[in-house]
C-alpha cells in the first residue's frame, strides 16, 4: 500500500512539473529564446552626435563624412575603433531586467551621481541618455537609468568598460597618418646623417648614402609600424619648449611620403613613463610620448635596410652563367647556358677557349645554391682593403629571361662582395665562399660515365 502512495505522489509531482513547464513554455516567444527590451529605439547609422561622462572627463563626438571627430574638451580626430564601439553599444544596448518601476532613492544604486553619463543625438529629431551607476552583488550587470526618469533596470556590466572612456581615449591616438600602401619615399636621419629609399613599383632602393638594393621586409615592416604606432600619453599640448624633451633636435626623424605630401614625426629623449621616449608630428602642436609599437626601429643601424642577399636568381630562374675564378693567381673563365630539349632542362658548360660539354644539372643546381647563400654580414667603407680589384670569383648570371646581375667577390684576409651598379660593400662568411667554390670545381666536371650492367656472354 505504501508503494502505491509513493507511486501516486510521484505521478502528481511530475504532472504539476509539466504543467508548470507547459505554463512557462507557452509565455516564451517563438524559438524559446528571451528577448530584452531595447534600451533606446535607434539605428547606429542615424546616431550623429555622442557625449560621453566618465571620471577621466567628458567628451563630445560629431559625425562628419571623413568620420567621426571630437569637439570637446579638443578639436581632433576620434579614434574609429572607439567611435564605431560607442555608435554599436548605443544601439544594441538591452536591459536585462527591471528592478524598480519608480525607485525613490536612486543613490542606493549609485545613480544619484552615477559614474558614467552616455547621451546621443540622431537622425529624425531622436535623442536619448542613459546612466550607469553600481555593479550588482554578483558583478555581472549594473544599475542604470534614463535620464530624467526614475525606472531602475539592470544592464550587463560590459556595457561600463565600452563607456567608461576619457577623451585620451577617445581620440584617434595614431602618431602620424599617411596612405600606408601609396608611401613612395622613406627618409630616416639620425645623428646628422640621413638614410633615403625611394619605391619603384613593388620594389625599393636605397637611394644615399650609398646606393643598393633594399630590403623589402625591413622598410614595409617600418612602415607598418609607424601607421599603427600609438601615443602612450599626451605630455603637453601645445608645445613650447622643444629642447626639454630631446626635440631640438630630435634624436630621431622619420619622413614618410606620398606622392608630394609628406609626414614627419620626430623622436626625442625618454619620457617618465616607463622610459618611452617623447616624440611629436611636425604637423601638430602637441608632445606625446610612443607606445612601444615602434621597438627596434628607433636604434636600427642604417645597414638593416639593406638588402643582404647577393645575388637575386635561383637555380629555378638562372638561364645563363658565366663565372671566372682567380687560379693561382690566373684567371680562368667558364659559361653554363641552360638548354631546353625533349628530355626537360639541361646545362651545358664551356671553359674558355674550349668546347661545350655536357654539365650535371644536380651539380649546376648545386653551385647556383651555393651562391644565393652567400649573404652580406656587414657593410664596410667602400675606401677598405677588399681584394675586389683582382677578384678572386666574378660572377655574372642572366635569369628571369631578361634580368642579369654581376657579383665580384675579393680576398684581403677576410672575403668582401660587392654587386655591379651598386655602392655598397660587405663583408661576407669565408664558409660560404668556399662552398661555393667547391660546388663550382664539381660543376665544371664533365658528368660521370653511366656504369655498364650489361652481362657480356661467357
């Protein structure tokens, strides 16, 4: 009998909890999904003008075509990520729950001087303003109310960090702008001395001190980082006295340009914060110090922006090569030319004076490899003792069907490079250029004799 009651009980409890499901279910909206009430009714494509009260002070932003700028407490650009975050939030912002239709003491939610004031102005005469006060308990939604009203609801806690921002924040804190992708001209002095590339289509050379190929990872790179370097604070605006922070003169001057505008920023000693150094853009009136997006760039050597790659071909791309070593102090000369036949791609190597014959591919590939190994490892002054009058290797390689590049390499102890049309001498690793001599004796060897595994009759 006492089974049967339980039975019957448990029949009851599961029938009131389906009923109650049921109840609950049938209140929810179509796909079982809640939906909160919109804070304000707004598009953010209609929001024009945003004021933002936070401790760190106020700010006031005005949507122009070129973007959004502030107006308030400065004249200047906003930052787009931060004005594109207020603009969404805005808009999107929900109340999670009502906690007092007509709270009678808005201080018990911090709202009577609530931390952070957000108001908008939009399209068709609609404006809004919201106020943020104390984190609940649990720090997972905090107390707002519209201004003007005393209807206290809850939205989640995130929404204070978007809004909690001071006018430092808020404006576009890039150190200098430029169309990064369209910068033609790269000028970087330091110490009186000036370092200056210049772009040709994809490709950029260094134009003085001395001319040469540049590298492209080194200048990009630095290009990068200078359109996205930030100013870590502003020191003082507008600026008075240059010479107290290190900027007259500057420890550090870059000019970027595009086309006949350019950008100059200058970088002075190290700041307080941190050691960052000071630094203004010429175009404003202003001393900031960097954020550290810039790094190495600020000491870099004048080297790092040249190329230190020798040679440009590739075994894949050379069609022609004509080397001449130093032999017992006598020059000797040898020509491979790559043929294109029925059987693939094949070399074939003259010595001087005599006959082509047939050169092993694998062992021309080899030589090929050997030389774009050879890098610069410093620049020297073009006035050292190189040994590049008497060269001990000269190397001049026809490739991309039309490029062609010479490279002359010296002995005077040690072993130095330079490339024809080019003021740039280096010194480079004496491993590499003795494997690049041995791979060049194995190459000028006439291919092995193919092995005759044919049984010849008893």
């Amino acid at each position: 009998m006492r089974g049967a009651w339980s039975t019957l009980a448990l029949v009851l409890v599961l029938a009131g909890l389906g009923a109650y499901i049921y109840f609950v279910d049938s209140k929810r909206p179509e796909g079982g999904a809640t939906v909160n009430e919109k804070v304000f009714t707004v598009e953010p494509d209609k929001i024009q003008e945003i004021r933002v009260a936070a401790p760190t002070g106020s700010t006031t932003l005005v949507r122009k075509e070129s973007g959004w700028t502030i107006t308030e407490p400065m004249a200047t650009d906003a930052d787009p990520t931060e004005s594109a975050s207020l603009v969404t939030n805005i808009a999107s912002m929900e109340q999670t729950r009502v906690v007092d239709e007509n709270a009678p003491d808005l201080a018990a939610y911090g709202l009577a001087e609530p931390n952070v004031r957000v108001a908008f102005k939009a399209d068709g005469n609609i404006s809004g303003e919201v106020h943020l006060g104390d984190k609940t308990p649990t720090m997972g939604d905090i107390y707002a109310v519209k201004a003007g009203t005393t209807r206290v609801f809850l939205v989640p806690s995130y929404v204070e960090t978007t809004f909690d921002k001071g006018p430092f924040n808020l404006r576009d804190k890039r150190v200098v702008k430029f169309e990064r992708d369209k910068a033609d001209r790269l000028e970087v002095t330091r110490e009186g001395s000036t370092i200056r590339m210049v772009r040709d289509g994809s490709e950029w050379t260094v134009e003085s001190p001395r001319r040469g190929r540049a590298d492209y990872a080194t200048v990009e790179g630095l290009l990068t980082r200078l359109s996205t370097a930030g100013m870590a604070s502003i020191i003082e605006t507008p600026s008075t006295d240059l010479k107290q922070y290190g900027l007259a003169p500057p420890v550090l001057r870059i000019q970027v340009s595009v086309g006949s505008s350019q950008t100059t920023l200058e970088v002075g000693t190290p700041g307080p914060d941190g050691g960052r150094p000071y630094a203004r853009d010429v175009s404003r009136p202003l001393i900031f110090t960097l954020d550290t997006v810039l790094g190495d760039d600020l000491s870099r050597s004048f080297d790092d922006f040249h190329k230190k790659d020798l040679f440009e071909a590739r075994s894949f791309t050379a069609d022609s090569v004509r080397v001449t070593r130093l032999v017992d102090g006598t020059p000797k000369t040898w020509e491979f030319v790559k043929k294109s036949g029925d059987a693939g791609e094949t070399w074939q190597v003259t010595p001087e004076g005599g006959q082509a014959i047939e050169a092993d591919r694998a062992k021309v590939d080899e030589f090929l490899n050997a030389l774009a190994a050879i890098r610069f490892q410093t620049l020297v002054d073009t006035t050292a003792k190189t040994g590049l009058e008497r060269p001990l290797l000269n190397v001049g390689i026809s490739y991309d069907k039309g490029k062609f590049e010479r490279v002359r390499i010296g002995e005077a102890g040690r072993h130095y490079a330079n490339r024809e049309g080019e003021q740039v001498t280096g010194e480079v690793e004496t491993p590499a250029v003795m494997a690049a001599l041995a791979a060049l004796d194995d190459a000028i060897k006439p291919p092995a004799a193919a092995t005759d595994t044919t049984a010849k009759p008893q």
